[in-house]
C-alpha cells in the first residue's frame, strides 16, 4: 500500500515504468506482466477482481517488481543480527493479529511516519511475507473483499478503472493521484486484455474521469474546486516535493524538495499566498494552486520543470529529472495526455497538471 513512506515507497517510485520505454525496459515489464497474468486471473475467478487492476497495481507498487519487499529483504544487514528474509510481496500489507492463510511470516521494516508539524520519526512496522507473487494477490483479492471499505468498488467489476479509483477512495492509498496512476499503467499496456470478464478501459455515465466510457474527450475540462490536493502541515510525498519546487520557481523560496510539509513548506504557502492578494493560511488551495502552477513548454526549463518531470516518472513514465524540457519529455507530456483523454500537446497547462497531482 501507498502509506509506506520510506523504506519502500522510495523504492517504488524509481521503477515505475515508461510509456514509450526502450527495450531493456520493455522487457522487465513484459516479463513482470507475463508472470502476474494466471494469478491475476486465478483471483479474479476467486474474487471478481478484474485482472487489469491487480496487475497494474502491483506494478506500480512494485516498480514492475524491482522492490526490495517483492523478492528478498535483508535486515540488519552487516550486523550480527542480519537476517535475509523471502518476502514476495506486491501490495505490502501489514500483519496483524489474524494470519492470513495465504503468507508465510512476517518482515520487520523500518518507515518513517511524520508528526501534524512534518517533523519525521521512524517506527518498525511488519510486514506479510509469502511462498510466491500468485500468493500475495490472492492475499490482496482477500483484502479487498473482506474489508466493508472496499464494498463499492466492487458494483464497478466491469468497469475496471472506475473499481481502482473506488479502491482509492475507500482509503487504500491516500496518494490522491494513486487510482490516475494505476489507470495510466493499465491503459498504457493494455492490460484490460486479460480480464476474463472482458472488461475494457472508461468510466460508467457520470463516474470517474469525466464520466465516460470508451476513451473520448469529452467531460475532462478544468473546473476549481476539485482538482488539487489540499496540502498542509503533515502531508507528505511526492506531491510535496512538487510543491516545494514550484515554490522554489514561483517564489524563488528557497525549500529543501523533501516531500515533508514542515513548518518552512507552510511559511513559503504563506508568503505565496500574500503576494498573490490570496487570504494567508499557509495550506494550499485551488486558488493557491491555480496561481502557481505554470504553463509549461520544449524549451522551458528549472525547477517546475524538475517538478513535471519527477510527476511523470511518479505516473508511470521513464524521464530523466534533468530540469529541461526536451524531446523526451515533450513525448513523456503527450503519452500521459493521450492515456488520461486530454488533448495530445506535449505542453502542460492546468488540465494536465490536474490530472498529475490531482
């Protein structure tokens, strides 16, 4: 789940897969798509689950299996207490008082957490290990069906990204772009192709990414009120290091791109917020955002370029985090564009930048 926020978020973020990808890419994702295919449908029998979602969210959880926690994990490693643990994990789920029947132990790891302040502190949480990946998606289908939170997104089975974005909303990940990024990744392999149900990619009338079906451009125009996150003191993650580096472009403020929204994060809001003749409270805002967030082009480069860069990557697309916006990046904007049913640009503007960290 998305709420690991060190140990293996971090992880997580780094293999996340390109939408035009080169071959040596291609094939990790291929090879990680080839192995889930019969558990995913294996689950999708037991659960109803459709197997696009399974995969592409174990794949982005996962970097395409390139975490640490989905084959071995060492602990303690270099001391005398080094412990090599076959963890096997996709989706990280915590143990608790009730074994599962599908894990085979538990892992203990190291997270950060962070206080209402942004300060940070680190804790030992443990998570289930399993026998094999197929394993951990039946444990995942078990998840989903047994927790009551979960309950709505199974009315959407045969409409697979309105079910992710129900499983978000239900408070699996509180990333609010987790169920936009889970789409890209689906949509971007096809991977609706192995639902056993046949279902394919769109939302149902007047649901999800401008309520319909099939992948037309109608119903995703920009509206306030929805769009952003509201960010303050405590929040954390990728979405806050793209702040901060807005900030830093907008504002020349300064920041440290942690992700953490400490006490110098909300002062630099503040002081956003003041200039911009926006009432000063230091969270941000639709408004706050709408004044922030730049229009961006080839050829455009600093920090808010770092920032859609290090967005893409987080959506599923292979750019480097150079800080100018070339070819590369232009293609990346496009790809992303075309997989969330926006008009094919290559430049950003604020449809786009909702649809990235909204």
């Amino acid at each position: 789940m998305r709420w690991i926020k060190v140990a293996v978020a971090a992880a997580l973020v780094l293999g996340i897969a390109a939408i035009v990808p080169n071959q040596a890419t291609a094939s990790v994702q291929s090879e990680f798509i080839e192995k889930l295919v019969k558990p995913a449908q294996e689950n999708e029998r037991k659960t109803g689950i459709p197997s696009s979602v399974a995969i592409g969210m174990a794949a982005l959880e996962t970097g395409w299996g390139r975490s640490k926690m989905a084959g071995d994990y060492t602990v303690d490693k270099g001391l005398p207490t080094e412990t090599v643990y076959k963890v096997n994990t996709l989706f990280n789920i915590k143990c608790t008082s009730t074994k599962s029947p599908y894990q085979t132990g538990c892992v203990p790891v190291r997270t950060a957490e962070y206080k209402p302040d942004g300060a940070q502190y680190f804790i030992v949480d443990e998570f289930r290990t399993y026998a094999s990946w197929g394993d951990s998606i039946l444990d995942y289908g078990r998840l989903l069906t047994s927790a009551s939170r979960y309950a709505k997104a199974f009315e959407y089975k045969a409409h697979p990204d309105q079910f992710v974005t129900e499983v978000r909303s239900g408070g699996y990940a509180t990333d609010p772009s987790y169920a936009t990024q889970v789409i890209s990744i689906m949509r971007s392999y096809d991977l609706y192709r192995y639902n056993l149900s046949g279902a394919g990619s769109g939302f149902p009338s007047g649901m999800g990414d401008g309520g319909t079906s099939g992948g037309s451009d109608a119903g995703t125009g920009f509206a306030v009120g929805g769009d952003f996150p509201a960010y303050q003191s405590g929040s954390s993650g990728q979405g806050v290091k793209t702040l901060q580096l807005l900030l830093n472009a907008a504002d020349a403020a300064g920041l440290e791109a942690d992700g953490s929204y400490g006490k110098l994060t909300a002062a630099a809001v503040s002081s956003f917020q003041k200039k911009q003749g926006i009432t000063s409270t230091g969270t941000m805002d639709d408004q706050t955002w709408e004044k922030l967030l730049p229009s961006l082009k080839a050829g455009s480069s600093g920090p808010a370029v770092t920032a859609l860069q290090g967005e893409l990557n987080e959506a599923g697309h292979d750019v480097d985090v150079v800080g100018s916006f070339g070819e590369a990046t232009t293609k990346a904007v496009g790809a992303f564009q075309k997989a969330n049913r926006i008009k094919e640009t290559g430049r950003v503007d604020s449809l786009t930048w909702a649809r990235l960290i909204g």
